[in-house]
C-alpha cells in the first residue's frame, strides 16, 4: 500500500553499470537492464504533487506521475499507452536526455532526497512494452487521401510522420543516409544508444504505414517534383556547418572535425559498405569543447584504444554545456579534463604534433548570460598531440531548396517562423519545419517535440 513517503525509505538507485574495464573496449549501451520489482520500488518514490514540476519542464510535457503510477502497479502495456500520448520516442529520450536539466531536475525531491529516476523508468516501459509485442496504436483507422512529405529522418521529422500516420495521414520520408534517425543513428554513438533501437522504430513505422525513401539527396530538382506531389511539406534537416573556432593551424593533418569522425566510426561498427573508420587506437588525443558532442567524441576514442585522452574546455566543470551524467561517464572512463583552458595554437609542420593552451577564469557574463572565459597572461603550456578533435558545436546552413521555395531565414541562418496562421509553418505555407534547424543545434526531445506540435498543425492545415 502505497504511503506517499516511501522517498524516505527508498533511495534513489540507477540501475548498474557495466565495470569500466568493459566499458572502456566495447561500444553497446553502458547500463545494465532493470528488473521490474526495481522499476516499481522506484517509481514508488513519486509524491504524486499536485502541481508536477516535472511535467512542465519535459519540453514534451509527458504525464510523467501519471505513467509512474502505472509503473507502480505494474501495468507497463498502459504505462506505454500513456507515454505515447505524448511522446513518439520514449524509450530514446529516456537514453539520451540530460535528465538532471528536464524533468529530473525539477522532481520536488531534489530538496534533500534525490530526484525519481524518470529518464530510466521511461526506457524500461517502452523497453519492455516493446519486447512483449505492445505497439502504439492508430488514433484514427481512416486514412485522408492528402499526402506530407517530409524531408529528414532525424527526430523532428520521425516524430512529425509518427503523428501523421497513426492519425490517417499519408507520409513520405526522404533521407540522405541508409539508415533513419539523423544524429540518432549517425551522430549519438551506441555506448548512449543502441542502433538496434531506432531500427525497432522503423519497424514500427513502417508497419504503421510510413512510406521511406533513403540514400535520397533532395536538391533543388528533386525538391520540385516533391513540392508537386506533396499537400504539405516538412523539414527536419538538422544543422551541420560545423563550428570551427578562432585558432591557427586547423587545416594540418592530425586535426579531425567531430561529426565525421564519429559517423566514420558508427558507418564501420554498423559495418556500411566501404566504410572507412578514423581510428584513434595508441594515438595521443586531444578533444576541444564541452558539449554532447564532446563528450561523445572522447568516450569514444577511449573505446578505440587511445594512448591518452583529454578534453579541453574554456570554462569550469559546472559550466559545461554537456549533460552532467555524461560528463561523469567520460570522466570514469579514463577522460582527463582540463577546465578553464583556452586552446591558443596548433603546433607542427604540416600535421598536428601540439596544442599550445592558456589558462582561464572566468569574467564577467556576455549576453547570452553566460560568464566569459578570460585568458590568464602567462599561462601557456603545451600539451603533445597526434589527434586534436574539433567540437564547438554546429551552426544551420540552409540548403539551396530553401531559398528557392521562397522560406525566409533568420540571420543566423535558422528558418523563420513568422506565418501567423500554423504554428511550425514557414513563409512559404505549403512548409512547415522543425528541430535543430529552427532553434539551432540542441537536443532531441526538441525535435521531437516540434515534430508532434507541427504534424497536428499540418492535419490543420490540410482540413482548410
Ligand atoms: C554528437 C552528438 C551528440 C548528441 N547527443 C545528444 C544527447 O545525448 N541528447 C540529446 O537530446 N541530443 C543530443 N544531440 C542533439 C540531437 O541529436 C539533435 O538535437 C537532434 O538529432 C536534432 O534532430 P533533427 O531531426 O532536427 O535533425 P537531425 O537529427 O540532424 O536529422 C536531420 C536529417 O535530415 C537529413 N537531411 C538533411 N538534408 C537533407 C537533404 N538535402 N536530403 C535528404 N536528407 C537530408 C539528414 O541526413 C538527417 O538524417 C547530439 C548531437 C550530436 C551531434
Ligand atoms: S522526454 Fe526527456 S525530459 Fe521528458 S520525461 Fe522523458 S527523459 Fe524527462
């Protein structure tokens, strides 16, 4: 019988890790499965408030004590049900949102009792909902004879087509790559999230209904045979103009930008014709930032056998854009962290051989809020390198399509949404976009949501 105090009993547990020494040589997911009297103890911890902060800082605003609840007793198949109502993806949010930022961090147990372990009970129902058969179910049974075509298979456009289809829309998805998922697939790499995951989803949405069309490059040409066929149209296309950063000498050899580096790596585990794989194996590595991409590039140079791994960062621990479960993963795998350092020169004749760095404190905030890094006067050192890695993040680079359909964008490049009629709805109204390409690089449950909000405007739209 439940109390509403089992939070003082009941601690916290996250369920086990694999041992570092496994860790640190294969690539799969780092968590070991949860048992169900695990999942129910812990989902016992909710205090059911009246008002769930959880619920409102989840950017897809899931019913979270709700789905607890039903945790609670067990009935994982309703619990899923009910996930579902707002989230196409549960079990992948439940893997790579940086909880402590979300829904974690605003639990009410925080004050003193350590937050309920949302993001791992998520994954488990779906996880296991899934695995027992379950799957989410058509809202509507008809289908409308309109037709969304939807260009980008990452999160935002999965999710717009996920919403479409279980309520009667037809919907195309085109992508550049082999596989679906965007950065799910090519760019997180499978010690967060298992690739077996996402091809469970296209299973499931192809059974659903949605139609894919893969190793597909839309261009300008191909975009006007689509806008032809299409009733409405959404872009998902992500950001990928990588970041580069004010230092000398980023174009000698040794010196590797993020993003290919780990598609490199994940096309040659998922062993993609003439894959080719940019292995760091008893090289000197050397990582600059402090993000997800960061993180992810350093964990996986450990798994590639690395002589030495650091991560250079220009502010403090507590300021790392990174999600703090990560950050604490790299750092028990071996990663050395250098914080408040600024990298200042690439050393070497024609390849990487050093980084000189300086160090830094912190000054006053900029205006994006954040405090600036102030370089310390005579502070250098040099660290030795044969693999220096960029990653400062990715900025939109708006494709030729974009202007040719008459879509404005911002001056960062991002796509305006400035039509007053739908929200998610471009200049040009047959368009609707979503994810990183509206708001610039940032997380998945992002993209997911807009790609849920967009897709009902789209049904909206097409009733006019
Ligand atoms: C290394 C890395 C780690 C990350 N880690 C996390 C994390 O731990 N947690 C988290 O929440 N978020 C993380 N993110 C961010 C998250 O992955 C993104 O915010 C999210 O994927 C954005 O979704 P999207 O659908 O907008 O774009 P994307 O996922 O980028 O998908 C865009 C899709 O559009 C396709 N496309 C683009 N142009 C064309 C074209 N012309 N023709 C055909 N197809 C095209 C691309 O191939 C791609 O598949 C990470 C990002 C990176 C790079
Ligand atoms: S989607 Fe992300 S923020 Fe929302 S409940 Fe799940 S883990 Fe938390």
């Amino acid at each position: 019988m439940s109390s509403n105090f089992e939070f003082i009993d009941i601690k916290r547990i996250e369920p086990e890790t694999k041992s570092i020494k496994v860790r640190k040589i294969e690539f799969g997911e780092i968590y070991q499965t949860q048992n169900l009297e695990s999942v129910k103890e812990q989902s016992s911890r909710c205090l059911d408030c009246g008002n769930p902060y959880c619920e409102w800082k989840c950017p897809l605003h899931n019913y979270i004590p709700d789905w607890l609840k039903l945790a609670q007793i067990g009935s994982i198949h309703e619990a899923a049900d009910l996930c579902h109502e707002t989230n196409s993806f549960p079990e992948i949010c439940g893997r790579i949102c940086p909880q402590e930022k979300l829904c974690e961090g605003a639990c009410t147990l925080n004050t003193g009792y350590e937050a309920v372990t949302i993001g791992q009970i998520e994954k488990y129902i779906t996880d296991k909902a899934l695995s027992e058969g379950w799957k989410p179910k058509k809202l509507v049974e008809s289908s409308s004879k309109k037709t969304v075509s939807i260009i980008g298979a990452g999160p935002a456009g999965l999710a717009c087509a996920e919403n479409l289809i279980r309520r009667g829309v037809k919907c195309i998805v085109y992508d550049r790559y082999s596989q679906i998922g965007g950065l799910l697939t090519y760019g997180i790499p499978e010690f967060k999230l298992e690739k077996n995951i996402v091809i469970k989803r296209r299973e499931i949405l192809e059974e659903l209904g949605v139609e894919f069309v893969l190793n597909f490059e839309v261009d300008e040409k191909r975009m006007n045979e689509i806008e032809k066929n299409s009733d409405a149209i959404f872009l998902g296309l992500g950001t990928y103009e990588s970041i580069k950063g004010n230092i000398n000498g980023l174009s000698k050899d040794g010196v590797v930008e993020a993003l290919p580096y780990l598609i490199k790596n994940t096309e040659y585990l998922m062993s993609e014709e003439d894959a080719e794989n940019i292995d760091f194996r008893d090289k000197k590595v050397v990582v600059l930032g402090g993000g997800d991409t960061a993180m992810d590039c350093v964990r996986t140079a450990i798994r590639q056998q690395a002589k030495s791994v650091y991560c250079v960062y220009r502010r403090d621990k507590e300021n790392m854009p990174g999600s703090v479960k990560e950050i604490k993963h790299a750092m028990e795998e071996g990663v050395e962290f250098l914080f408040n350092s600024q990298p200042l020169e690439i050393i070497g004749n024609g390849t990487v051989r050093q980084l000189k760095i300086g160090k830094t404190k912190l000054g006053k905030a900029d205006g994006s809020g954040r405090r600036k890094p102030v370089l310390i006067k005579n502070s250098e050192k040099i660290l030795d390198v044969d693999k220096l890695v960029i990653a400062f993040g990715y900025e939109a680079d708006p494709q030729s399509f974009i202007a040719e359909n008459n879509i404005k964008v911002s001056d960062r490049g991002l796509i305006s949404l400035d039509n007053k009629n739908y929200k998610y709805q471009t200049s040009n109204p047959k368009f609707f976009a979503g994810g990183d390409m509206i708001i610039g690089s940032s997380l998945a449950v992002h993209a997911i949501a807009h790609g849920r909000d967009a897709a009902k405007e789209i049904i909206k739209f097409l009733e006019t």
